[in-house]
C-alpha cells in the first residue's frame, strides 16, 4: 500500500485556505474515488488526470486509489486540484519521491495532453503558501499573476511532465516573471503604475467651481459624493475626473484589490494592477451583480471597487433592493455573501461617487422654467433614495446648468488636475499621520480627539443640527468634511469657515418648480 501527500490551495472568499491531497493506493479491483465534499468539476478530475499522467508516459495505477481532499467541511470546486491529484497518485505509485513534495503547494488544471491550464485565484494561494513558508508551483499562464507579490516563491511550469522533472531535479522549474520596477516613467505607466496623462483632467471642465471644489475635498478625505443636477451639467465627467485625484495606491492596497480581481473570474492585467479601480455598472444591474453572489459566491460591483471610485449614474433609477445593499458596506467596508450552502465575505471599501436628476425630466429649477414635473412626482420621484442611504453620503452637491458662454471652445481651461492632486496627496499625508487612516473612516472615538470644536463652532454645529435636522450620523460626517477642509487649508484646528463649509455640503430637502 502507498500513501502520499500533498499541498494545495481552495478558494474561499478572498481567502485561500490550506488543502491537504491525501492519495491512498490499495488492494482491490481498479477505481478511483474522490472524497472530502468536492464539486462536479473535481469528481471530474479522476478522467481528466488519468490521462494527463498516460500521455506523460507514466503508469496510471491499476489499484483502488482514494483520494481525500481534507479538511472534509470545507467545498472544492474547479480544476485547481488536478495537479496535486496526479502527483499524489505518482507519488504513491512510486514513479515520483514523495519527500520532494515537502515544501511545496501545488495549482493547476490539466488537459488531457498534461498541458497545465491557468486557475483563477491565484494571487491569494500565493500570498496564503509564503505565508506558510512553502513555494508554489502554478501553470505558466498564471505566472505573471503569482508575480504580482513580490518576494514570494512562485514557480511555474508548463506541463505535468515538467512538474515531475522539476521535483527530480533534472530541470529547475522557472521562477514566475518579477515584477521589476521600471525607470521612466512610460515604462511605469506600462507596469500599472497611473499615468494622470491617460486619466480625464479636470482642466476639461468648464465652470461649476463648487463641483470642482465638493471632488478635491472628496479625493482628500474619500468622502461619498452625490450630484444632483440637470442633463449635461457635467456630472459624469467630473466623475470620471476623479481617479486622476487620487494618489497612487500603496502596494498593498494593490495587492488586496488585485486579490479581488482574481477570484472573480475576469482575471487580473498585470500591466493596470496598480491602478485604482473604476467601476460604473448600469442602473439596470441587478442586486447580486452589485453586491456580489453565485454559488460559489463571487464578489460583485462593490468588492471589484475596492480602493477605488464606484459611480452609480441615474442613482433613483436603481432597483430599492440593489440600493439598500450599499448601506453596511459603505460603514464597514465589507460585505458578506451568503447562500444556502456557503457564505464568503468581500472587502468592499470603495468610494461612492452617485449622479442623479433633480426631478424626472431633469430640469427641476431650471431658470428656464422647463420642468412640467408636479411637486408630488417630485417628490415621489426623490422618495426613491432612503433616508439612511442619503444619511451615508457626505458631500450632497445642487448642480446648474452652465451658460453658454462659459461653454466657449476658446474659454481659459479651468486648474489642471496635478495641483489639485498635490494638494490631495499633502492632506491625505497629514491624515494618515495623524490618525492612521483617512478621515472619512474615523470612528468616534477618533472623531472626538482629531475633530474638536471651539465654542463657536460647537454651537453653529448644534443649531445647523436642529435646523436641518441632522441626524448623529449626519453630525459626524459633517465633522469629517469639516476636517478634511482643514487639512486642505493645512490647518490644524477646525475654523468656522471650515464647519461652514461642511454643512454647506448636506442637501436640504428637494422643492418642486412647478412648470410655468
């Protein structure tokens, strides 16, 4: 009888939990099980790895060989495990040394020929085996992925003949392609490092000053933004302006968004992995899109978000049921997905960047008098967006149609993006050094030493409260506004300007221009 021994990855979440492949060879007529809850696709595995491993020119046991895929409780599914399936049988057989396998975790799926096909969720397997300690060895199509985390020892190897020859030592398996830094900047930009070049500037929008000036404060403090405004005032290209704001994410947040990418079944480019993410699905996008689901459950909108900027345009024109998902993600930052047989949770800490209408037609204060929407659709037609949705937005901007002479080809452009992100960059530095984290995530405890008022400020903060009706959560976020305008003015208490500034910020309720 043999036994061996194996290590492999599953995928669970963001997560990649260790996997044990224990191969059993005894007596009896000849069969292959697999146990230990895997999916269809692995229960397909035994056909697919007896002919890898007769078209390699090795003996398939003609045995019963058990395979356990341990722990027992937790779900396997695709054909990550078909690799460490065929050297567990190789290694019990005898046609491989088992004590190569020490030290090493193993991903792949095989085709008939012995040709390693590329898994999804590679990049967590990789960072969960360095860890542990020990290399891993992926298919080279899922080289370039395993790369991405620098410092860890991933190897690839083309075929399942190359995997036994490399544990033999007759030929080393190459090492994953680095990711080396380049010198220029061109070079950079091609390795995923942002190009602002390649980014809308904010030069491109003309006139609305206040916009302009709601996203600087947004990118410095990663507040939630909502504009409302008539058709074609530029809400969606201030929108799009705005990843060009914001600093370059650090590689770690790189990597925990790269970690997303990869289990969600589009794959990661490895020349855009360090770019922050911007993700604008349709309003018509259903909820599980959004929040993420599927068996296995897979992250959605929210989670491939993470670190970056999520535009809902045509906000009230999503489903209640989609908007209401956004409500613990956009306090905690996470989100967990659960089905009836397995739950996963996401990290969901995104930017939410919203557009919308002022009425259904659009022109609602309109001083062209265009609107021929009655108070009660108006009404109605805001009535689609919570009150604890709202409650969640910082920043709450009334846009106007521009004139048409500000709209002139020839007109001066407006500042550029690079100082504005300058400026960004200096007060996200003061924030992270005074508290760790940005001010859009301060928790009340935090607020209460970094936002302090005076009592000029504490009381125009009370009577804004009590005349707009603020709730706690309000309050607080008004606060965090406050501070992050402080920090732009590189100030280190908060002035009555500053507050003022703030409150100016939350939206009163919507009235009605009846048409006219």
């Amino acid at each position: 009888m043999g036994l061996a021994l194996v290590h492999s990855r599953a995928r669970a979440g963001v997560a990649a939990p260790a996997v044990q492949v224990e191969v059993h060879l005894s007596g009896g007529l000849p069969s292959t099980q697999i146990v230990g809850l895997p999916a269809a696709a692995v229960r397909e595995s035994r056909d697919r790895v007896r002919a890898a491993i007769l078209c390699a020119q090795f003996e398939y046991p003609q045995r019963r060989i058990t395979i356990n895929l341990a722990p027992a409780d937790l779900p396997k599914d695709g054909g990550r495990f078909d690799l460490p399936i065929a050297l567990g049988i190789l290694a019990a057989s005898g046609q491989i040394d088992r004590d190569a396998l020490a030290g090493c975790e193993f991903l792949g799926e095989l085709g008939l020929t012995g040709e390693l096909r590329p898994v999804d969720g590679v990049l967590p397997a990789v960072l969960a085996a360095t860890r542990e300690g020990r290399r891993l060895v992926v298919p080279a199509g899922s080289g370039a992925e395993a790369a991405l985390a620098r410092g860890a020892e991933a190897y690839v190897a083309r075929t399942l003949l190359e995997a036994c020859a490399g544990l033999a030592d007759r030929a080393a398996l190459p090492r994953a392609a680095g990711d080396d830094r380049p010198a220029n900047a061109d070079a950079a930009a091609a390795h995923g490092r942002p190009d602002p070049a390649r980014l809308p500037d904010l030069a491109v929008v003309r006139g609305q000053v206040q916009a302009r000036r709601a996203l600087e404060i947004a990118a410095a403090g990663a507040h939630h933004l909502l504009m409302s405004g008539p058709p074609g005032c530029g809400k969606t290209l201030l929108a799009s302006c705005l990843p060009g704001l914001l600093p370059e994410a650090s590689e770690a947040e790189a990597l925990e968004t790269a970690a997303v990418h990869s289990i969600s079944g589009r794959g990661i480019d490895p020349a855009n992995w360090r770019r922050r993410p911007l993700r604008s699905p349709h309003h018509g996008a259903s909820p599980v899109a959004l929040a993420g689901g599927g068996n296995p459950p897979r992250p959605g909108e929210i989670s491939l978000a993470h670190n970056g900027v999520l535009f809902l345009d045509e906000l009230p024109e999503w489903s209640r049921t989609a908007l209401e998902i956004l409500r613990e993600p956009l306090e905690s930052g996470r989100i967990t997905v659960s089905r009836a047989a397995r739950s996963a949770e996401f990290p969901a800490r995104f930017q939410l960047v919203a557009a919308m209408n002022p009425c259904p037609c659009g022109w609602a204060g309109d001083p062209a008098s265009r609107c021929q929407c009655t108070p009660d659709l108006v009404r109605r037609y805001w009535s689609r967006l919570s009150g604890p949705l709202l409650d969640r937005i910082d920043l709450h901007l009334a846009m106007a149609r521009l004139a048409p002479a500000l709209l002139r080809l020839d007109a001066a452009p407006g500042e550029s993006s690079a100082p504005v992100r300058e400026r960004v960059q200096a007060a996200r530095a003061a924030q992270l050094a005074r508290a760790g984290q940005l001010n859009a995530h301060l928790d009340a405890a935090m607020l209460a030493t970094t936002c302090r008022l005076d009592a000029a400020g504490q009381r125009l903060l009370e009577q804004a409260g009590e005349r707009l009706q603020l709730t706690a959560r309000s309050l607080h976020r008004v606060l965090r506004v406050a501070r992050t305008i402080a920090d732009l003015a590189g100030v280190d208490a908060i002035a009555g300007a500053h507050l003022a500034e703030a409150l100016g910020y939350r939206m009163p309720a919507p009235i009605a221009v009846p048409a006219g």
